[in-house]
C-alpha cells in the first residue's frame, strides 16, 4: 500500500473515531455518507510486523493521528514462567461481567427516524469534572520542551479525552447512564496515565534502530533477572535461551553494544561464556 492509501485509510479511521460524519466518494459507484457510526479498535500484533508497518509507513501513523488514539500495552513476555495449573471450577466474576453485558446489549440501540445512532451524551458530575481538569492540566503541563511527555505529545495530548471514554463505560456498566461519577473517572484516569507510560517505552524503543532497541531491551531484562536472582551473573546460553532476544547474531551485536557503554562485559568461565553486569545498574539511582 503506497503512502498515499495509507494516509487517506487512516484519516478515515480517525474520523469514525471521532464519530463525525463519512462521506465516500465512488467513481464506478454510487457514493455515500456514513454518519452516527461508531468505532473501537482492539489490535494485537507482533513486534516485527509493527517494526515493518512503521518503516513502510514511515511517520505516517504517527502523525495523522492514528497511533495516538490508542491505548498501548506492550507486555513483557511471560515465557518460561508459565507453570500449569488447574483451571478454578467456576468463573464468577466472568460470569457476573457477561450477565452485565448481555443486559447492555439487549437495550434497544438509540437511533432516530433514520436509523441513525443518536446516544445520550453524558455528563461528568461535578467532582468528576475537577477530576478532569487536574488530570488534563497535569498532562498538558508535561507536553512542552523539556517535558516528560514532550516526545509523546501526540498521545499525551489524548489522554484526558480518552480517560473521558473510559470513565463513560465504566459508568454505563456500573450504573447505567447517567453522570459520570468521580470514581469511575478517577479508575479510569489511573488505567489511562498506565497506558501512557507504556506508550513512552513502546515509542521509545521504537524509534530506535533495531541494533539500539534489542541493546535497551537486553539491558533491562538483565538488569531485571540479576536484582530478582541477587547475582551480577548470567550465563550468555541462559539469556538467550530464556531473555528477549533469541537470534545469535543480535544477541551478540546487543551485547557489544551494552560494553561499549560499560554497561556489561562478557568473560570466559571455562567453556561457558559469562555476562557481568555493571554492579552499579543493580542500584536502581545508578540504572
């Protein structure tokens, strides 16, 4: 897809995002106008192949928008940490969500004489709205130069209005609608500002160059497993068999990158091939 297409097919995401009107234009066709339509997006997608998507997209997803609707979560692998256990005989809190959802669902859908969704708009109740505002300004006084959110200013600068969703739905499910009450906001503010702070690690290590980013992504698993072992060891076969890379070559590149900046060494133990870390990244001031 050219970038052409790809800027015209994610402006029109944005749009129906935004619940504002769609008009598609046909030359062969009939055009048309969508319109009171709504969209949720739920994306899961491996790490090359969003790595692929950025570098034929260029900043594209970036900066039309599209990326900072999102809520980012980029997990750490569990891999190796997964020991069976037996499933629970029953699910009540699942069961009590579905109950709730099935009730939501068989509400009649809102829509007028033309079949267009027409949904209440809700309210914040008043603490709610403080609630608002000091998160919002919170964030916004982060987005200048030199801020912590500076290099994240497009998602940043969504985040009180995606935490307003959120609080939306919390509140539809909890009690209906109705106002929008402080607690619904002030959880769904705590989630949003989590999210965040993924989205700075994810678009951090993103715009590095893939040598720079498995170089980060080691160092912080080594830092991790060597405080959780109390030990400034590790086997290098261990870590590549249990650590974030599994490719040799990046896995050695990584390496030299984390020696030139005296962050580790690699030594014989005999045969083995040892990795030491610096033992001043184990104090969490000197990492």
């Amino acid at each position: 897809m050219g970038k052409d297409s790809v800027m015209r097919n994610l402006g029109l995401l944005n749009q129906l995002w935004d619940g504002t009107s769609l008009t598609i234009d046909r030359r062969s066709t009939e055009s048309f106008t969508v319109r009171g339509a709504r969209l949720t997006v739920a994306l899961q997608v491996q790490e090359p192949t969003l790595r692929e998507f950025f570098a034929r997209s260029g900043a594209l997803a970036r900066g039309t928008g599209f990326f900072a609707r999102f809520l980012v979560a980029w997990p750490e692998s569990t891999q190796g940490y997964r020991p069976f256990t037996e499933a629970p005989a029953n699910w009540p809190h699942v069961a009590a969500f579905d109950r709730r959802i099935t009730e939501i669902l068989n509400i009649p859908a809102p829509l007028d004489e033309d079949e267009t969704l027409t949904p209440t708009l809700l309210t914040l109740e008043r603490d709610a709205k403080e609630c608002w505002i000091e998160f919002h300004n919170e964030i916004e006084s982060e987005l200048r130069s030199g801020g912590e959110l500076y290099d994240v200013r497009d998602v940043a600068s969504k985040s009180a209005d995606n935490a307003a969703r959120l609080a939306a739905l919390f509140q539809v499910f909890e009690q209906g609608i109705r106002p929008i009450s402080y607690e619904c906001f002030e959880s769904a503010s705590r989630i949003v500002a989590w999210h965040l702070s993924e989205s700075r690690r994810f678009f951090g290590e993103l715009a590095l160059p893939a040598e720079l980013a498995n170089a980060a992504r080691l160092d912080n698993w080594l830092i991790e497993y060597c405080r959780r072992e109390q030990v400034t060891l590790i086997g290098k076969n261990y870590t590549r068999q249990h650590g974030p890379i599994r490719d040799g070559a990046a896995l050695d590149a990584a390496i030299r990158e984390l020696e030139e900046l005296n962050r580790v060494q690699l030594e014989k133990d005999g045969k083995r091939l040892i990795i030491k870390i610096n033992p001043a990244l184990l104090n969490k001031e000197g990492a």
